[in-house]
C-alpha cells in the first residue's frame, strides 16, 4: 500500500479538498442524513458534511490518513476500512445510509466492481452516490514521462496501476451494479502546482501507483528525470518556473434502484 504523507498532503496538495467543495455542492448533505465518506483523507470534506447537520462517517485505507483524521476532527467517526470490502458491520451501522460521497479517492481501486458492489450494500434503496475522481486522460503527460523515466533507469517498461475510466465505461458499471446514473460530468481541470519542483513533488505524493515496489534510490532519479522530460510540455511554463498538472476528471451522481 502506498504510504501517505498527511504533512505534504495538506500543505502542498491541499487543492485535493478546495475542488472537493464543488463535489460537496452536488451532494448537498442536509442535517439529519446519514452519509459515508469513502477515501475521506485527512477529513477536510467530511468535516464540512458534518457541519451542515448530517450524520457522517469517513473511510480511509491509509492508517496515517485516518489518524490525522481523527486528530483534526476528534468529534467525527472515522475507521480505517479497504473500499471493496467495507461493509455496514464494519462502521458499527445497522442502518445502511442515505448518501455515500467520495472525492479524489476511487481512481487509486482498480477494483472497481467491488467498490460499486459495497456502495450498492451501503446505501439505502434510492440513496445516492456522489464522487469525482480521475476519467480516462487523468495527467497522461505525467505518467507517460514517468513511465519513460523508468524505462530509461531500469530498463523496463511498468506500466501503472491507476483506474481512470472513460464516461461510458463508468455508466456502465454503475448500471450493471444496480445504480440509476442520474448526472455525469467529464471534463478538464488544468491545476497548477506549487514550486519549480511541482512535478517532483507531485510524484512524491501520488507516485504510489506509478513507483510500485521500487527502490527508494531509483524513484528520486525517475521523479528527476520525469520533471526534465516535461519541461518540454505544456505543463511547463518557462517565463515563471511553474508546473500545471493535466488534470481530467470524471463526476457522477447516482442513485440506488432497488
């Protein structure tokens, strides 16, 4: 399992949760619902859907995610929980919930039919699924360098181990596992990042399915390399030194049928 960095996480990437808010706004958490936070992180969002009035709990597979969780936010519920397992008896619910919200999280599950199959056990008939995550385009350019950089050092192709799904190929699964879609967005969200170092930290946050079960010596020299082969993209601007991560995400709304 790739091992977080809370610190870097909130400091330096913590546009993961501000574009969460616009998730947020289509979840639209009203006081008295029960709603669960698949891939919560360290709790930014799922404390905002507490403080509309819901009931909330957050999952995280990462025991250091949680921890910072239940550290910032010692008034919510929060449980180390794998997403394609999770069930209500591993929450400590008898009821299952009204929403089920997850924002920049299913995109690290290549397993996504068991997630669906626990979001579908999660909710209620009728309850809805709301989350947004990367679709299919998600930061090519910085996984092709990548994957060049790894070529390069080691001599072997490794191709990565992130799920960006295609719009049809989403709305399918959904409707397969027993879900209405009622919305879906897929669109692009150029991001910039920050400092002349923005691709190297990037990958030092979210290299962990790119750099599976690789020597800590050689991920330094492929985040390197990978930065030098992109400063001949568009992600790189020249004039002020400063990276932009070729973002594409996907967002749904769906619903439980029966």
């Amino acid at each position: 399992m790739h091992k977080w960095n809370t610190a870097l996480y909130d400091n330096s990437h913590a546009y993961v949760f501000r574009f969460g808010q616009e998730v947020l706004e289509v979840l639209k958490p009203q006081s008295g619902e029960t709603i669960l936070d698949i891939g919560c992180g360290t709790g930014h969002l799922t404390s905002c859907i507490a403080q509309a009035g819901a009931e909330v709990i957050g999952i995280d597979a990462s025991p250091d995610m949680v921890r910072e969780a239940r550290r910032l936010y010692p008034q919510i519920t929060f449980v180390e929980a794998d997403a394609t397992t999770c069930s209500l008896e591993t929450v400590s619910r008898e009821q299952p919930f009204d929403a089920v919200f997850s924002n920049a999280a299913l995109h690290w599950i290549p397993r996504a039919e068991a997630v669906l199959e626990c979001v579908h056990d999660m909710l209620k008939p009728g309850g809805r699924f709301v989350a947004e995550f990367g679709g299919k385009g998600n930061v090519a350019h910085i996984r092709r360098a990548a994957r060049q950089a790894l070529l390069e050092i080691l001599g072997r192709d490794i191709p990565d181990r992130f799920y960006f799904p295609s719009p049809a190929e989403y709305a399918s699964l959904l409707e397969r596992y027993g879900f209405r879609v009622d919305a879906l967005w897929y669109f692009d969200r150029p991001t910039p990042l920050e400092g002349s170092n923005g691709i190297v930290d990037w990958l030092e946050m979210f290299g962990g399915a790119i750099f599976p079960e690789i020597d800590a010596t050689v991920r330094q020299q492929v985040k390197h390399r990978a930065q030098e082969l992109l400063r001949s993209t568009p992600l790189y601007n020249n004039d002020s030194d400063t990276w932009i991560a070729d973002y594409v995400r996907l967002r749904i709304v769906a619903r439980r049928l029966t």
